[in-house]
C-alpha cells in the first residue's frame, strides 16, 4: 500500500519561511510604535492644545499688559491660573470642573460673565472647549513656554514589550498560515512536491541494454 510521505522543507522553502518571520517582526513592532505614538498624540498637551486657546481669547485682557489687564487676573503664568487671591479663589482647580471659575465662565450662557466676552466678537469652538474640559479633569498639568523647555524624546517601547507584542503576531498569524503550508507540504493544490509521474514500462531501460 502506498503511503504519501510529507518530505522536509527545501532550503529555498526554509529561506521564505525565514523572511516571513522576519517580515511579521517588523510589522509588529511598526504596528506597536504607531499605537504608542497615536496614543501619546490623544493626550492633551498644555504647550500644544491650551495655551494657543488662552492667546488667542484671553491674553488680551488677561496677560503680561499691566495696563490692559482687567480683574488682576493673569492667564499667562501659572500662578496667575492656580493662586487665589484675596479678591477670588483660583480660576483653575486641577480635577475639579465645578471649582474651575474659568470653566464656568467658559460654559456660562449669562452674557455679563462669560469669556470672552461678547464685545471681544470671539467664541471659543466647540473642540476647544472639549480640549479644556479634558486638561482640567486630567489634572491640569502646567508647562512653561516652549521656548524655555529642555526638548525630550518621546518614550519608546522597551526591547521586551517589542518581543512579546511581535511573538504574538507571529504565533496569530502562523496558525492562520500553518494548515494551508501543511497541505501544500504534503502534495495539495499547487505543491511542488508533487509526486514525479510514473514512466511508462515501454520507455524503461531493459536489463539487456544495461549489461552493455
């Protein structure tokens, strides 16, 4: 009875086999560095996201201008947005909405205390308000102006996290893989180890003609 034997990868098999490993590494890290950078991105920044909205609907009247400033309220310093006064608590509480008096001022319908006021003819948009609502209840985190900022590297992922994130892809995507290469191993559809045909006995040498 005959038997299909499934033979052992060939050296060009094994070298493929080799490249795909390599190319599912290389996706999976690629893949995991694009994750982390898109999640580092979503984080809202203060440089980034905030202080842009504060110089352009607020600095006006709220920032280094001694003369200009109205309410003796800076909104370009740090203390000016977390000190309280004797005249006001602090225009920002850190985790707090409903303590931030500039929150509510944001958000407040009465036209004598919203910011910016009407006459200023500016209107905060809705996804910078979402941007404020989200530092604020994120803690509030305070930077100084870029330009006095030492500049640092955005955090990589460590070696290990790498190998375990391309193991995994490697493992998912071999299974997948593994029953269609088993087939092909062994004589399926499209193999090249497929059995040699038999030779006809009419072309087969005769043991006469081998002896001469």
């Amino acid at each position: 009875m005959n038997r299909r034997h499934c033979p052992s990868l060939t050296a060009p098999a094994v070298h493929r086999h080799a490249r795909f490993h390599s190319a599912v590494l290389i996706a999976a890290v690629s893949a995991f560095a694009q994750i982390a950078a898109a999640a580092a991105e979503s984080t809202v920044g203060f440089n980034r996201d905030i202080r842009p909205i504060f110089s352009e609907y607020c600095t006006a009247c709220h920032g280094p201008d001694a003369k200009a400033r109205k309410a003796d309220l800076r909104l370009d310093t740090k203390e000016g947005f977390f000190e309280k006064t004797a005249k006001r608590g602090p225009a920002i509480v850190a985790g707090n909405l409903e303590k931030s008096e500039l929150w509510q001022r944001v958000i407040t319908t009465d036209e004598d205390d919203i910011m910016p006021p009407p006459d200023s003819h500016k209107k905060l948009k809705p996804e910078e308000k979402e941007k404020l609502r989200q530092w604020i209840l994120t803690g509030a985190p305070w930077q100084g102006h870029w330009a006095f900022v030492k500049p640092e590297k955005p955090a990589v992922p460590s070696a290990e996290s790498q190998r375990i994130q391309g193991s995994q892809s490697h493992r998912r995507v071999h299974s997948r893989q593994a029953p269609e290469q088993g087939t092909q191993a062994c004589g399926g559809s499209g193999s090249s180890h497929a059995r040699a045909p038999a030779v006809p006995r009419s072309h087969r040498p005769s043991a006469e003609a081998g002896s001469r």
